[in-house]
C-alpha cells in the first residue's frame, strides 16, 4: 500500500507541476483548459444519463440479454472510438484516462460499503466457510493453474512466452472476478439466497484475495526472491485478511457505540449524525490500506456491522437518507466504472500481434475457473451434512458466473507500469479482450444459463432483498421444498445458532439501543 501512497502522491505533485508550468506558459491560455476540463466533464454526464435510461428500458422491458453494466460499457467504447476518430483535443481525453488509483481510492470503496451495507447477514454466514474456501484457496488455485497453463503454453510455442512469475501476475489479476452484471440480474429473476451469497461473497473477498496475490508476485519478481519464500507469502496474506476483518469490525464497532451514547438522534443534529456515519466507511477503508491491509475486506464488514448495529442506533430519518445515499452513490460509481472502463479500453494503445496468446487465454481461464469451483464445492461437500451440501446446478452457476470487470482493468493496466513493455501490453491487451467478452457473453447469457439450471422459479419468485428478511428462511440447502418443510421446521427447532445466541444476548444490548424492535430483522 505504500507504493499506492507514494503513486498518489507523485501524481499529486505532477499534477501541480503540469499545472504550474501550464499557467507560466504563454502557450497555453487557462481558459482553453477550463473549457476543455468542463467539455470532458459534461461529456461524461451526458453518458451517465444515457446509460441510466437505456437501463432502465431494458428492466421495465425484461431485456436481459444486454444487462445495464454491458450497456454502459459499450456505451464508453463508442463514445471513445469517436473521440479516436475525430480530432478530439488531447486536454480533453486526459479527463477520461482510467487511472487505477483513482479507481481504488475513490470509485470502489462505495461499491464494497454498499455491498456490506445490504447484504443480508443470515445466508452470507452461514455459508461463511463455504464462501472463504471459493475465494482464498479457490482463487488461488485458479491463479496457479492459470499461470501454469500459460507458462507451458509459451514453452510449447502457442502462445507469446512469459517468466513463470509474470504469468503468476497476470493469473492473479485475471482471477479478479466482477459480478455486478450477474448478481443485479440474480436480484431481477429471484435466484436461490444460497446461491446469491456464494456469487457475492465469493466475488468480494476474490478481488482481495486477487489483489493480494497480484502484488505479493510482483513485489516476489522486484526482489527476485527464491520460491522458498512462497508460503510466507501465503501466511502475509493470511495475516492481512484478518487484521482487515478485525479492523473493518472494530471500526463498525466504534461507530455503533459513538451513536449509541453521544445523543444525535435529535432533529436539530440531524445532519451531523448524517456526516458522521458517511465518513466511517471512508475511514475504515483508508485506516485498512494506511497500514498495510485490505481496504476492501475492512469497508465490507463494516457495511455489515454498520448495517446490524449502528444504523439502529439513527434516528428514523437518517435512517432513511444513509440507506438511500449509499444505494444512490454505489449506483454511479458503478454505472461509472463500466463507462470510463469502456472509454478508456478504447483509446488506449493495445498490442493485438499475440492473438493467439488472448484465444488460449480465454481457453486457460475457462479451464482454471472450473478447477476452482469444482473442486472447491467437492472439499465443501465433504465436510457438510447431506442437506447442506452444494448442489451440481450451483456449482454450474458459479463456474458460469465469474465474469471480469474493473478489478481486473486496474490491475492490468497498473501491470504496465510493474511490467516490461511488451509484456505488460500483452497482458492489458488480452485483459481487456477478456472483460469485453465476458461482461457482453456471459451478462447476456445469464438470464437463459439460470433458467437452464432451474436455480429460478415459482419458488424463488419475489424481490430477493424481501426473502432475504423472511424469518422463516433456513441456510440448509433443501433438496425437494415440496417434501422437506417439516423437516426444515423441525431441524430448526434443534439447532442451536452459537452465534445469533451471542448477538442477541450480548451483542445487540451492548451496542444498540435498548428499546429499538426489529433490531435482528437484518
């Protein structure tokens, strides 16, 4: 995190230095960079609007086809594609150039706290465990066979050849997966709330888990260390997730009890108790990241503490504004992502002489992505009792589910400035062919793939969020509905939830409110 730090900040001084020398340049006039800077600004307005609107057409159209997240990114690829036609001023590109700080810093953490924020803790928890096996080892394996496929395709001659621990960096940054296009059409269609945690929670701490691993290698390629330092890498990574986790809940923590004690719940401090609970997020993340952890996975769990303990202890009507500005900011910053995504792939130079290393590169993922669940469903499977075991359909759904976006993005084009020149542009190059591919396939596919699979239907119908809240939901995986609901009351009545037991004796009454209802209804 530091080298981030010190990226920001040399970007930071560059800029004051363009700035500076802008303005002492008889050349240039401040008013034609002012123009220019609003021009690039309502250009990117105007594609914001639009891709809004041709989303919500195609929802109140049922048109699943080409999900919102496709349609903005198509959006951004055409409006670059002009601007690389027309002779566009160069001052007014440079405010559409995807710089991967900015993403991490500013875009993300929105994205993630939002996550968090609505995520129903019940069937994320109880497939906890489930979830960490997909993301950690199963990111990881994906990773390695990844890099191993690629290395021996490059000693066989398929394909460009890379140094094993550039193809490790390039499979790290490919496992990154991005499942705003899937689990947004999960939430239309009302897929199974099991299936949906695994999707999301595999996804989120995947990008911690594939950012970890991007830079352990590349920091691993710089020192030229020798390979008896990998499982220190493994136990740096392991320490960096909980001392994230850990981070991420006591800073949710301190927020609940903030609230609880210091009385802003009134109405003349109404917009301080809004400040002060929009800034917790931004502190845990930057907290995270200032020491050397994971941003992300300390902003997601303090969404969900947040969401559990702390947006109790709120007044009604900051309640109601927190709820809807996290949701309203998350919406643009992720409508954003996709356009300047979009934008920017178009007008960046590619190196399209290695086709053959993007052909066998979507062969390898495809391969690595289903070693990965496959095989991480099967040691789950092993460990659950019978009626909690995954099933195939869901196996198939997650394998199907993997689609790259913006993590990926960032990744790669921070790969061209850890990378030699022509292997750095060959990895953002059959990088960015990835992310269109499947963001268009596998988004506009999703709709029938999850039909075929029959993991929707009469019985998942509903908003998922409503299902979510049902008391009567049960995280064990039925096999028949029909045959099984008495077991599943009578197994409830027998099982004895350690954890619920400790929130609702001790950890509620300590960090909430009193004589609030429906505090677990979360």
């Amino acid at each position: 995190m530091e080298e981030a730090f010190e990226k920001t900040a040399n970007a930071a001084m560059a800029l004051v230095v363009n700035t500076t020398e802008s303005l002492e340049s008889p050349t240039v006039a401040p008013g034609k960079e002012q123009q220019a800077a609003g021009l690039g600004i309502l250009l990117q307005i105007m594609m914001l609007v639009l891709s809004f609107v041709i989303g919500h057409v195609l929802r109140r159209h049922k048109f699943y086809y080409l999900p919102e997240a496709s349609a903005s990114l198509l959006i951004g690829i055409a409006v670059g594609i002009l601007a690389n036609v027309s002779n566009t001023e160069t001052s007014t590109r440079t405010w559409f150039n995807f710089h991967e700080e900015f993403f991490f810093m500013f875009l993300l953490p929105p994205i993630i706290f939002q996550s968090g924020f609505s995520l129903a803790p019940k069937p994320f928890f109880s497939n906890f465990g489930a979830i960490v096996s997909f993301a950690i080892l199963g990111t990881f394996i994906s990773s390695s066979v990844t890099a191993i496929l690629v290395y021996l395709g490059g000693l066989l001659l398929l394909m460009y050849k890379l140094p094993f621990v550039e193809c490790m960096m390039f499979g790290a940054l490919i496992s990154a997966t991005d499942p705003v296009t899937v689990l947004s059409i999960f939430q239309e269609l009302g897929s199974d709330i099991n299936l949906y945690a695994l999707v999301f929670g595999e996804s989120v701490l995947n990008d911690a888990m594939a950012i970890s691993l991007y830079r352990a290698m590349s920091s691993f390629r710089k020192h030229d260390s020798s390979f008896g330092n990998f499982f220190g890498i493994i136990w740096s990574f392991l320490e960096i997730f909980l001392g994230s986790l850990a981070s991420g809940v006591g800073v949710g923590f301190t927020s609940s009890l903030l609230f609880k004690y210091a009385g802003f719940n009134i109405d003349n401090l109404y917009n301080l108790e809004c400040c002060l609970f929009v800034l917790f997020p931004y502190f845990s993340y930057m907290l995270a990241e200032g020491v050397g952890l994971s941003g992300i996975v300390s902003i997601l769990f303090t969404g969900i503490v947040m969401k559990h303990y702390t947006h109790t202890n709120l007044s009604e009507n900051s309640q109601r504004f927190v709820t809807a500005f996290f949701h309203l900011i998350s919406s643009l910053a992720e409508t954003f992502v996709f356009i300047y995504m979009g934008f920017d792939i178009a007008m960046e130079r590619h190196s399209w002489s290695h086709i053959g290393f993007i052909v066998f590169s979507i062969l390898f993922i495809i391969i690595a992505r289903a070693v990965n669940v496959f095989s991480c469903a099967y040691l789950v499977n092993m460990i659950r009792p019978a009626s909690r075991k995954i099933p195939i359909q869901h196996q198939k759904a997650l394998c199907f589910s993997g689609l790259r976006g913006a993590m990926a993005f960032a990744l790669a084009l921070q790969s061209l400035n850890d990378l030699p020149e022509g292997h750095g542009q060959t990895i953002f190059t059959a990088t960015t062919a990835i992310i269109v591919l499947s963001v268009l396939l596998i988004g506009g596919s999703t709709g029938p793939m999850l039909e075929a699979l029959q993991v929707v239907g009469d019985e998942h119908d509903g908003p998922l969020g409503e299902r979510f809240e049902d008391d009567n939901y049960s995280d064990s995986y039925g096999e028949e509905s029909s045959t099984s609901n008495r077991i599943k009351m009578r197994l409830k009545e027998f099982r004895t939830p350690s954890f619920s037991s400790l929130d609702k004796n001790y950890l509620t009454p300590f960090f909430t409110s009193q004589n609030e209802d429906g505090i677990n209804s979360d």
